[in-house]
C-alpha cells in the first residue's frame, strides 16, 4: 500500500519481513510478556510520537498498523526501500521487530539529532561496534538505497555508507554510552543500554529478554 501523503517530518516503520527460522514462528506474532513482539516495537515508536506502519509483514498484521507490502523480499533493505517508497515523509526511522526493550527516548534523540545534522542516516554504537537499527534515514537517500538493493548490495550498513558518501552528508554514529551518561536518553526502569539491543530471534533469546523485562517491570511499579 501507499501511505497518504502528508507534510510529516517523520515517519515509524517496523521491519517485521524477516523468515524467523530460528524462532519456529513468526516473530511478529510471537508472544513477549503478554503481548506479540509486533506491539511492543509499535509501542516504542509511537512513544517517540511517530506515525507508524509495518513494512514487510509476512503474516497478516493490518489490525496492528498499515502494511506495507515487499514484493522483492530480500532482506531488511528492501524492507526499508519499500516504506520510503511509500510515505513522503522527510526522515524514515526503522526498528526491527525483534528489540522489544529499546526505550522510546532513543528514537526521539536520534531524531532530534538527525533535524540538526542533517545526517543521511543516524545511528549508535555500543562498546565500539555500530548498530545497524534503529535508523533514522533521509528521504535523500531513499534513490541511492534502492540502487544498492538492484545491485544486489543488501546489507544495510553498507547501503547507508555508500549513500552519505553519494549525497556528501554525513553517516552519523553516536556512541549510545555517552548518550546515557549525559543524561540524553534513559530507560524509564534503569534497563543498562546494553540490555536495549539484545535481538528477540530464538526461543531462549525470548527467554532472557523477558527476564530482563519482568525485572525493570518490577522496579517501574517499585518507585
């Protein structure tokens, strides 16, 4: 589908195209303390007060958000490739799926940031090692990403690279530790930021990441 048009600044997508082979189901659907992975990575863009929609759904997730549809699935580059497609917003932010602890301060600051740089796309890094998502993306950028899914160039931080050299913007990497010790962004619990990326993709990765959920759950009421 095609989103309407609008004079949105930013748009809110979630990647939710991936095959989920080591899960044993979709991990749209999969439950996580009570709820599917799907609404729990709507929650934390709408709490960053985007618009969201789904990109790349391969189950039928149109009571969670619009979707929009892949017709060349390959991977979360042509996820994102397929979303700018539809949506005339100036910057796209994509999460995947499968972060259902990431905190809704961080897409608000890597926002902010990317009004103020300008950045073809921005994004973290932890201890030194840069995270491919979530990413804050220029519709500029849009054109030179899809040329890097034609050329068969999926991945994404390539993709993002090869683009901010193209447009002579920058590629902006944030070090997500100095974010937190500055006091820019928090998770409302206290969750450590490395806890933030820890990727939902098999049955015992659900398992831990629940732990930790439970717990900074526990201490969200405790206060």
């Amino acid at each position: 589908m095609r989103l309407p048009q609008s004079d949105l600044e930013a748009a809110g997508f979630v990647l939710a195209g991936g095959l989920s082979s080591r899960m044993g189901q979709d991990k749209a659907l999969t439950p996580f303390a009570g709820e599917p992975l799907i609404v729990h990575a709507l929650e934390v863009l709408w709490g960053a007060g985007l618009s969201v929609a789904i990109a790349g759904a391969r189950s039928a997730l149109e009571s969670f958000a619009p979707v929009i549809e892949d017709s060349d699935p390959r991977g979360p580059l042509s996820g994102i490739c397929a979303a700018m497609g539809a949506s005339s917003a100036r910057r796209a932010v994509f999460l995947p799926v499968d972060l259902p602890l990431l905190p809704s301060s961080l897409i608000g600051y890597l926002l902010w940031h990317a009004g103020i740089t300008e950045a073809a796309a921005t994004l973290v890094s932890v201890n030194g090692f840069p995270q491919t998502f979530p990413v804050v993306i220029d519709r500029a950028a849009a054109p030179l990403l899809d040329e890097e899914l034609q050329a068969g160039h999926l991945r994404c931080l390539s993709a993002f690279q090869t683009a901010a050299m193209s447009l002579g913007k920058p590629l902006s990497i944030l070090p997500v530790e100095s974010l937190v010790q500055s006091g820019k962004i928090a998770d409302p619990a206290g969750l450590p930021a490395v806890c933030w990326f820890m990727n939902v993709n098999a049955p015992d990765e659900l398992r831990r990441a629940e732990t930790f959920y439970r717990a900074s759950s526990r201490k969200l009421v405790a206060r």
